[in-house]
C-alpha cells in the first residue's frame, strides 16, 4: 500500500470498527495521522493516552489551526460531523508526536541504536490513561488469553496495519502489550525477549518513559541487544 494512502485506509477501518463495536465508546477510536511506511523501526504501544491535560492547553494555544474546537467536542464520540472534526483530530496527533516526551524517547532511542526512521502503532484504538480501565473494556485475561469481541476485531486490525508497515524491526514498548504480541505471533507467553515474525525481530519490553519506565540498565540491554540481534 502506497504511503499516502495508509493512514486513510487505517483510519477508515478505525471508524468502521466504532460503528461496529463501539456503542459504548464516549470518545473516537485513536486515528492516525500521515506516517511513514517501510521504517527501520516499528514501536508498539498498548493505546492512546488521552491526556486531556495537554489536549486543552494544544487547543486553547492553538485556536485558528483547530477550528476553535473544545476537547469534548472534537474527541466525543458518536458526536456530529465525525467527517469534519478528522483532520484536527489528526492534527493533534502530529502535534503529539512532535511534542511529547514518550515519542521524544523513542525518537532518541532510535538514534541510540544506529538508526534512523521510526513510527509508532498501537496495538488498540480507545482512548484511555488508565491500563487498568481499559483491560476491563476489551476483558482481556492474560491467563488464558482471552478478550472479547471488541478487542479481538482491533487486534485483528493492528495485524493488517503490521503486515502493511514493513519495518525492518519492532520494539514493544509496554510489558502488557508485550505479552500479548507474543501471545498473539507465537501462541505463547513471554519466554523470550525476542520474537521473530515474517522475518521481523521483535523486541519485547516495557515502557521507555513515563513512571513505570524501565530504568537506565534495563534500556541499555534493550538498545545493546537491538544493537548485536539486528
């Protein structure tokens, strides 16, 4: 799939999956804006955080590139004119990415490693701060593996979108989602602090940023074995 057409395609199926599935859902699926296709390195979150903290203060100094837009009424969900509210709730995606610690760490992380190019894909849609909160949406239970529909149709996604990417390696950034990577590309737990999936290593570990971040000696062994593997 040619690059410019990724994030529309994506998105499109994000919307198409909350029309399905998402009744319950007060807040619009993370969509995503334009990224780069065919990159040295894929990170994998677990899903959005919605900081409506940060959202605000983009919005209030930002008026005339967001239409004058309040938080609740660009993010709510079914909400009007979804169609219309798309490229802010994009833009603030880009403004996200630019401007956020947890990708400035990735970024860094990159360049640690001898890299180059990177984007991010998480591996579900709500918009949600708390973890917690969020594995009772999609009734994830790592014992046996299981979510619910809901969870499953944005899992099923997120392989699509993997398979469209192409990235040379992947780094799982979250220990949860890290466990479910595997689960989902090996059919068993976490063993291993690598996987392979067709042909692509993937790093699993846990968070770079944030107050659950793995310290500095973790990320050392994290970026020395990306180093020596790929």
């Amino acid at each position: 799939m040619e690059l410019e057409n990724f994030e529309n395609w994506y998105n499109n199926e994000a919307i198409e999956l909350w029309k399905k599935f998402g009744g319950a859902q007060v807040l619009v699926p993370h969509l995503l804006p334009k990224i780069q296709t065919n990159t040295d390195v894929l990170f994998i979150g677990m899903n959005p955080s919605h900081r409506l903290d940060w959202i605000q203060k983009v919005l209030e100094s930002n008026k005339q590139d967001f239409n004058s837009y309040g938080v609740d009424e660009l993010f709510s969900y079914p909400g009007e004119s979804l169609a219309k509210r798309l490229p802010y709730i994009t833009l603030m995606e880009e403004y996200a990415r630019d401007n956020v610690q947890y990708y400035r760490v990735l970024d860094a992380l990159v360049s640690e490693c001898g890299y180059k190019s990177w984007t991010h894909l998480d591996l579900f849609l709500n918009r949600e701060t708390e973890q917690g909160k969020f594995l009772k949406i999609i009734e994830y239970n790592e014992s046996n593996n299981y979510f619910n529909e809901f969870g499953l149709e944005q899992l099923n996604l997120f392989k699509k979108a993997f398979n469209k990417l192409k990235p040379k390696i992947v780094v799982v950034n979250n220990a949860t989602a890290s466990v479910i990577i595997s689960q989902l590309f090996t059919g068993e737990g976490v063993t291993k602090t690598c996987i392979k999936y067709q042909n692509v290593t993937i790093f699993l570990g846990g968070m770079l940023s944030g107050q659950r971040a793995m310290d500095r000696f973790s990320k050392l062994r994290l970026i020395n074995e990306i180093k020596l593997i790929s």
